[in-house]
C-alpha cells in the first residue's frame, strides 16, 4: 500500500532556503543576512546574560509538570503590563482575555483559528508586504485574505495615503492585521502623528486591529517606546488583540514563548473569549511548553533582573541601530551616487534596501552574500568586521 503515492515535495521556504544555501557556501568571505535572528558583532549567537541568570534560578525548583491550558498565569501577567502598560486599568479591569502561545507564530494562529470559528465570514487585511508567514497562517485557519497599502518602493517609506485609503474602502469592522513595531521586511512603522491618524480612521470603520509585535524594545532598544501603537489605539478606545514574542526580545528563538490577548468590552466577556482559547489550544497542543515561559517570568519578576534585561535589550537595538549608520556611511563613502537614507530611516531588525531580485542573484553568486531575493537585509548579519565589504559588494551591484 503507498497512501502518500500523490504527495508532491512541499515548496521551500524562501527564507531558511537562504540559510541552507549559505552553510553550504565553503567561502571564508560568505556572510549571511538572510536569518531574522540576532547576533552579535563577531556573528555569533547570543543568550542574554538574564536568561543564563533566571535559568540558574530556575535550575533548583524546576518540575516537568504540565502547565494550565492557559500558560503560565504569571507570565501572562508580565506580558500584558508590556504591551498594555504596567498599571493598565484594563488590567486591573480584567478585561484582557490572555494565553500562553506557542511564540508569535502560534499567537497569530491561534487568533486566525479564533477569528475563523467566531467570525466565520470575515477576512483578514494585510499589507503588502508583509512577513511570508502571516499568509500562511490566515490561508491554513481559513480565512480569507485581503491586503492593504503599505510600503512604497519610490520613496521606501511609508504610503501613507494608500493605507488610509484602503482602510476607508475595506468594509465596517473588517480585520486589519498591524505591526506594532519594526515592521517585517520592510522596516517602515508610521510616526506617531500617522499612527494616531491611523486608529482615527480604523475606529471610524468599526474595523478590529490586530497588532503582532514581534519586535518590542528591539526597534528603538525600549519596550515602552515601542508600544507606542498599541498605547494610541488603546486611549481611542479600540478593541484589540496582541501577538506578543519573546523569540527576539528575550533570544528565546527556540523556546517558543509568546502570548495572544484579546481586549474585551468586560471582564465577563473576557472569561468567555479566554476559555475558548483555550478549547482552540486543548487538541492542537493541549497546552504550552514550560521552561521558556518560567524563564520570562523569572526575569519580569525580578526588578533586577528585569533592568539587566532592558539594558541587554537595548545593547542589540543599539548595534543595530550603529550597524545601520555604518553601512549607510560606507556607501556613501564609496561615492555610491543613489540615496541610502532609508537604511537608517528605518527601523528594527531589517532593512530593505529597494535591490532587485538580479541585484541580490549577483550578490550571491559574485560575492557570496546570502538574503531573500526581496532585497531584505537582516541587519543583524552586519557586524563591524563584514559592513565595509557589504557596502563595496552592495555598491558594485547598485551602480
Ligand atoms: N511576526 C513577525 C512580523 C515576525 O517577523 C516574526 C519572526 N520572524 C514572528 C511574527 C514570529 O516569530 P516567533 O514565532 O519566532 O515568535
């Protein structure tokens, strides 16, 4: 019997396709800004020195006992004041229906699998681009996609005006999918002004904004800061929902630590909305894993700890950050004639650089530097000791 007979080879990701690729490259010169993972200016992979610390705490007490269907409760609990703020009234209000979730892939799915079950006739906006992903996720619950205005190739900013358009045009309390942060792969977020602008007009459609902030305090190297969004749309008063990751934040890539809230209009609805998150999670994975989310509550516990944590987080926002100008300069030192002011007007962990797929074939092939043919540069790949042949390959490949 071959029951599997018709089953084709699954497409490649087009991202951990660049990865394969690389470590396959035998090139002493090869570099890799593909991975949307940190490291730090020798290349390499970082734990976080509170992370080596909460673990050494954990080390002594910890069990292998399931968690609740729900997560970690205190967790949960730290997360929110993140993203809604440590004295959040809607906190305190109970009004936040919150899961553990499997990191922020399993946050979005989650939502989509909710999404689809309780509202079985909506759809999903998202703009384009977006991160590959967040298709797949909406395709597999279900539900189907429109997109909205976002990036705009001339300027590599935000289209603003397009945006607000399509939120004028999408029918009244349509879903819009939002990054809260660092926007994936393009690195355009709106100003505070166009934010506030934003919500405005999602609240004058009745539409629901989802915000996946995979990001916060790698952006500007604050959490606070980077929950700007979220803080304007919650004084307008929306309901919402949060995809929340500790992968990058934290470095917990593999510990798959996350959470999904969704703010409810009390704290009766919350109960209600919460145990059906719950019945979503109970046959996929019954419930979440343990030692990441111990881990974070460890170290949002712990006032020491947690200020080690925003120091380190902002250290990588800060490479980051130092890397963008690094490499802005290096082009212009080489008498680079286009603009680079995008690599630095944006913001987060990526840059995109506006280089055509044959751009990025040639920095392959030529220059053994590996990315997305989209042009996305993972500025977490450029170190001190690669910027400067970086910027000649980018150079030689842009003039
Ligand atoms: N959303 C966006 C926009 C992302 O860039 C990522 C990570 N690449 C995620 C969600 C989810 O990452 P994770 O599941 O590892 O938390």
């Amino acid at each position: 019997m071959s029951w599997w007979r018709s089953v084709e080879p699954a497409p490649k990701d087009p991202i951990l396709g660049v990865t394969e690729a690389f470590l396959a490259d035998p090139s002493p010169e090869k570099i890799n800004v593909g991975v949307g993972a940190y490291r730090d200016d020798k290349g390499k992979p970082v734990v976080l020195e509170c992370v080596r610390e909460a673990e050494r705490r954990i080390a002594g007490n910890l069990n292998m006992e399931y968690l609740p269907m729900g997560g970690s409760v205190n967790m949960v609990e730290e997360t929110l004041k993140l993203a809604y703020g440590e004295n959040s009234e809607l906190i305190k209000d109970k009004r936040i229906a919150a899961v553990q979730a499997l990191s922020g892939t399993g946050a979005c799915r989650l939502f989509a699998d909710f999404q689809k079950r309780f509202c079985p006739d909506s759809q999903i906006y998202i703009p384009v681009p977006t991160w590959a992903n967040h298709h797949n996720i909406w395709r597999d619950a279900h539900v189907p996609q429109k997109t909205f205005h976002y990036y705009h190739p001339q300027s590599k900013g935000l289209d603003f005006a397009g945006l607000v358009d399509d939120i004028k045009n999408a029918p009244n309390g349509s879903f819009f999918l939002l990054h809260a942060c660092a926007h994936n792969p393009t690195g355009v977020d709106p100003s505070e002004e166009q934010w506030k602008e934003i919500s405005k007009k999602i609240k004058e459609k009745g539409h629901f904004p989802f915000f996946d902030m995979a990001y916060q305090g790698f952006a500007s190297g604050d959490p606070e800061r980077d929950a700007k969004a979220i803080r304007i749309f919650l004084e307008d008063g929306h309901l919402l929902g949060i995809a929340q990751s500790y992968a990058k934040n934290m470095g917990l890539y593999g510990q798959r630590v996350g959470c999904l809230s969704v703010l409810c209009e009390d704290e009766k609805q919350a109960v209600a909305v919460k145990s059906q998150l719950q019945m979503l999670a109970r046959p996929m994975y019954s419930n979440p894993p343990v030692h990441g989310a111990l881990i974070v509550s460890t170290i949002l516990g712990d006032p020491d700890l947690k200020k080690l944590w925003l120091k380190e987080v902002k250290g990588m926002a800060d490479r980051i950050i130092g890397m963008r100008t690094a490499l802005r300069e290096n082009l212009e030192k080489l008498g680079s004639p286009l603009s680079w002011e995008h690599i630095t007007n944006q913001i987060g962990m990526f840059c995109y650089s506006g280089m055509t797929p044959e751009q990025v074939d040639r920095l392959t092939n030529e220059f053994h530097i590996y990315m997305t043919r989209n042009g996305r540069i993972s500025m977490a790949g450029v170190t001190t000791g690669n910027v400067g042949y970086l910027a000649n390959a980018i150079h030689e490949v842009t003039k």
